[in-house]
C-alpha cells in the first residue's frame, strides 16, 4: 500500500499481496479452458457431433448423474436430517464417515465397492443369489459408483442448511399439533428447500465428472457404462480432436444446466 | 379466581444447573393472566414446560383435568398433542407459507379437511381485521400485521390454553398501543386459559385479570392489579408500579427501616413495608420542623427528567427516588452531589405486613 498516492474518495483499495494471486488464481482456473476452446476443430465440428457414439455417451452420463443425485436425496437428505439433529453417540464418527468419499481416491472407491457389490462381494453375492442382481459393469454399477463419489456434497451441504436453519419454526409447528414427520415435510424441507438446491446441485456435476469409481466398478462398454468422461479418457488415446469435442459438450452442458439452476433457485432469498 | 374451577393447574418445576424455576400457577376458563418479570426471571422457561418444549424436572402440569407432565409418574404429553396454541415473540410465521395458510397450519394438523380449514382460517384473518391479506407471505407483512396472523394462527386450533410470549415487544410504540387494544379484544373472547409472558407492567395491566410476579425463579407476589399495584413486595415490583419499598420492623405507628423510623399511619407490628410515591417527598436545603414528618439527610446522586417533573435519585441512609416539579428544583437549586433533607408526611406512607 503505497501512502505518496491518495486514494481515490470512496473505493477500497486492493493490496497488491492480494490482487496478484488472485489473477493467478483466476488465470490458472481459466487458462486451460480456453485452450480446450482455442483447440476445438470447430470446421468439423458437426459432423463430429453426429457421430453415434457421442450421443450415446451424453445421455447415460445425463441419465446417470440424474438418478444417481435422486438416489443420493433419497437417502441423503434424512442422514443429513440425522447428523444436524439428532444427538446420538458416535455422530462425529458417523460424519468422518461420510466424509470419506470426498478424501478417498475414486479409483479405490471403485474397488471398495467391487469388494462389497461385486460377485463375490458380501452384498453382491447375495443380491445375484437372491434377486439375480448383478451390479458391476451394469448401467446400474454407474449409478452406484456416482453416488458414492458425490453423496458427501449433498450431505455437506443439506446438514449445513439444516444446522443454520431456525429451529424455532419446528418448535412452533409442534404447538399447532404437527407431528415430527409432518414437521419435517412441511416445515423443515421448505426451509432448507435452498440448500438442498444447492447441494443436489454439487452432487449431480460431481456425478457428471465422475470417472475412477465408474471405470473400476462399472467398466467401459459403450452405451452401457460408457459415460462421458470415460469417452473422453478413451478417445485422448486414438483421437485427440474427438476428446476436444467431447470435453467441449460436457464442458457446455455442465455450465448450462448450472446457470439454469443458478438463476431460477440457488440466488432466490 | 379461586371459585372457579382451574384450567391449568401446574408446578412448575424445571432445574437449568444454575438456575431453578419453581412457580405454581393456576388459571380458571377465560382467565388471562400475566406472568410478570425481569430478564432472566424464568418467565421464558415457564413458557416452555408449558407448552412442552421443555421437560418438567419434578412437579405436574395439569390441563383441562389431564396430565400433561408429571416425572414421578411418569407422564408426559408432547407438545403436538397438547391443547395449547402459542403466540412467540418473534411471531414465527412460516415463511414459505401465505398467512392463510400459516393459519390453516393448525387446523390441518388437527384433521380438518383442507378446504374446511383454509374457510376457518378466513374466518380468523377476517376477525383480526386481516381478510384482504390472505395471500401475502410473513414477509410482506408489516410487525402489527404479523403480530394479528400469528395469533390468529394460535387461537385456530382452539387451545384450552393460550400462551404469549412478550406479544407486544417486537412492535414499535404507535402499533404496540393499537395492537394492545386488539390483543385485549380477542383474550377478553377467549373462552380457554391465557397466559401472558412480559416484562413490560403496561400490557400485563391492561391485558391480565391476574399478575403472577417472577424473579429468580420464584413466583414473588400475585394477585389483581390494584392489590400488586397498591402493595408491592418486592423492589422489583415497586420499582414497575413507581413506588419507594422499604423493609422494616414495625413497632405500633413506625417502622424502623436501616436505623430511621418511618413514622407511618398504619397501625402494625412485627415485620413490614412500607411504600410511598416518590411525589409524597419534599426535598429541603434545611431541616424542616414543627409538622409531624418523616425527615433525613440524603446526598443528590442524580436528576432524571420525569414526565413534567424531575425525578430526584437520593443516597444516605435509605435510597429514595423524590419528584419535584422544575420550579421547585430550580428554587431549591438542587445539583448532583449537594446535601438536602428528605421529608415525607406520615399521612403520604402505606405500611402492610411483610408476611404474606
């Protein structure tokens, strides 16, 4: 902060120490996608959208991410409820827990989940005896392996809105004669309704993007468990120009999808 | 109150590791009574045990001749089945939901048909005067409007006992004094028990048949407004209805409060107060004698605007607040600090039997 020049009357001003990671920060973050941007083979782009394969992959990774976030709110949402309140022993354990995924990498959670849903896996054997339920390498392993990897950012987020939302409005709820289940329907959820956008929000482009738990535990068959980023992993090795245009797709409707959100939910009061 | 058969009759005793509330309250069908206190006096957990929001550490809590707590049975009745509707402080209206539905909410829970509900909560906007704001979200209603919508939406379901938390504090004067006036029109209809929370003397004198006063935990006085008001027992109390308190041995026509006797016209032994206004003590710069009075020397220790008077905060053997009018303290030359004589007729004092 120099003292020679005065400040301008009525801005703040930004110390230099600041201002210069910052534009750092922001050029690393942007940097690599203008290049993915600068080297699009846009000449050919449409042909190379009309490819097969390429829709294929765009709507299992939609399919996926979609019922893999629905999945993560259905059960989610009431472990949330759980950790924010209710006091039982073990509830720091329960939410290191939950965390795990979020630390664990993808790959070896692809494995862990191998070892409990594969063939031989402890629940796997017995789904496959009992219903003929095989989940690994199954359109079905993708959605699992997706909401493993992304549950913990619904979780986070929804115990968030759930601890910094007013209780008072549940005791009141009680007064007029609602029972807890009733409060937690037509109280609690419109109150923390926000954060849930926000969170269901996080899961699902954390599910778009996943890709180790996905290779491990669902493989790479295409139109099967063949989801975008795998498609992209799987052309970088053939064809560059195809990986380009298959991250610029993901890139746009992850963005889309995001702002579309943003605009109509998250930024609501 | 006694004749009438109570509807709530509780014991309320709740321990808080350093704090303990224990208060006996009872309140008849159509009653409103005021629980009256300072700050941290156990008002608010009182609310609470009531409406079952906190458990009872030991005595009952009975409404309309059942149960509701009682942890040497044990009993307990959680709040949603409890018949109680509560007006909070904050109002708390659910913001996701119109006012008529924030009021419907109640009856809905009680098993009223969804359209059957949502004319009884019409009918509740329209009788607090709120009809054309059915639609509107909580936020976009003014304080005093909120204030009618949460009560609404508390006498809804009927409650055979009425709970209000400090009803009138979140409201600025002008609407408090408006909204008071609708408030004692609708407990006045309200055939259950009402209990009202505040620390404010004002409402709990327009709006209670009853004061029960609370400090410490402990019910410290009750009654109906003339006896509180004529006869308080506590500083506290005094201090809300603006009288000077002393404590003191009695002996036939005076009582000796911290070495001066207070010569009074009540006739009395044993222990006792004495109250007078602070308008019944004439300041002197000499000692006045020759009348039959109560006289002391007193230091100044601070001058305080008072309505069209001033009031007089006095130290020296007992502390007295005095008003004087401005003439009188302009003639007299009174000052911070400045030693004068207190004199207060004996005809002015009131003196009654400490022992309830």
């Amino acid at each position: 902060m120099s003292v020679s020049a005065a400040p301008r009357r009525g801005t703040l001003r930004v110390p230099l120490g600041l201002l210069v990671p910052a534009v750092l920060g922001l050029a690393f973050l942007a940097l690599p996608l203008a290049g993915l941007l600068l080297r699009a083979p846009w000449s050919t782009l449409p042909q190379r959208l009309a490819q097969p394969g390429v829709l294929t992959a765009l709507r299992l990774s939609l399919q996926t991410a979609t019922i893999a976030t629905a999945l993560c709110l259905l059960l989610g949402v009431p472990l949330a409820w759980l950790l924010a309140r209710v006091e039982f022993p073990g509830r720091r354990v329960v939410r290191a827990l939950v965390t795990v995924p979020l630390v664990l990498p993808p790959v070896v959670g692809g494995v862990a989940l191998l070892l409990v849903f594969g063939r031989r896996g402890i629940v796997g054997r017995w789904l496959a005896g009992t219903f003929g339920i095989t989940l690994p390498f199954s359109t079905a392993g993708v959605v699992l392996a997706e909401a493993f990897v992304a549950m913990p950012f619904l979780v986070i987020a929804v115990e968030g809105a759930l601890r910094g939302a007013d209780t008072r409005y549940e005791e009141a709820a009680a007064t007029l004669g609602a029972r807890r289940w009733t409060t937690f329907t037509h109280v609690t959820l419109p109150l923390v309704a926000p954060g849930i956008t926000a969170g269901a929000v996080l899961c699902w482009a954390r599910a778009l993007g996943e890709f180790g738990a996905t290779i491990t535990f669902a493989g790479n068959f295409p139109g099967r468990t063949q989801t975008m980023p795998l498609a992209v992993y799987l052309a970088l090795e053939t064809d560059m120009k195809a990986a380009i245009v298959l991250s610029l797709i993901l890139l746009t409707v992850s963005v889309a999808v995001l702002a579309a959100l943003r605009d109509r939910w998250i930024t609501s009061p | 109150m006694t004749e009438r058969p109570a509807l709530l009759d509780a014991h309320l005793i709740v321990d808080l590791g350093g704090f303990r509330l224990d208060a006996r309250l009872r309140i008849a069908a159509g009653e409103v009574v005021a629980l009256l206190g300072p700050n941290g006096s156990g008002k608010t957990t009182a609310l609470r045990a009531l409406a079952g929001l906190r458990p009872l550490t030991s005595g009952y809590l009975r409404l309309g001749g059942r149960e509701m707590d009682r942890p040497d049975r044990p009993l307990w009745t959680p709040t949603e089945h409890r018949s109680i509707g509560v007006v909070f402080q904050e109002y708390l209206l659910f913001p996701h939901l119109t006012a008529l539905d924030n009021v419907a909410f109640g009856p809905r829970r009680h098993g009223v048909p969804r359209r059957e509900a949502r004319e009884q909560a019409a009918r509740w906007l329209d009788r607090v005067g709120l009809s054309g704001y059915a639609r509107r979200k909580p936020r976009y209603l003014s304080g005093g409007q909120a204030q009618r919508v949460a009560l609404a939406r508390a006498l809804a379901v009927a409650p055979e006992l009425l709970l209000l938390d400090e009803p009138l504090a979140a409201l600025d004067a002008g609407t408090r004094l408006d909204t008071r006036g609708e408030l004692l029109h609708h407990l006045t209809d309200h055939p259950g028990a009402t209990l009202l929370v505040t620390h404010d003397p004002l409402d709990a004198l327009v709006l209670a048949d009853r004061l029960v006063i609370i400090e410490h935990g402990r019910v410290v006085q009750e009654g109906d407004a003339a006896t509180v008001t004529a006869q308080p027992r506590t500083d506290y109390v005094a201090r809300l209805v603006g009288l000077n308190l002393y404590r003191g041995k009695a002996t036939g026509h005076g009582v000796e409060v911290d070495g001066v006797t207070l010569t009074t016209a009540d006739p009395l032994t044993g222990d006792a107060f004495v109250a007078f206004r602070p308008s019944a003590v004439a300041l002197h710069r000499q000692r006045p004698d020759g009348s039959p009075r109560n006289t002391w020397p007193a230091v100044i220790a601070g001058i305080q605007r008072h309505g069209d008077n001033l009031r007089i905060q006095l130290t020296g053997p007992i502390p007295v607040a005095a008003d004087v009018t401005q003439a009188a303290a302009a003639h007299l030359q009174l000052a911070p600090g400045q030693h004068v004589w207190a004199a207060v007729k004996a005809a002015e004092t009131h003196a009654y039997p400490a022992a309830p």
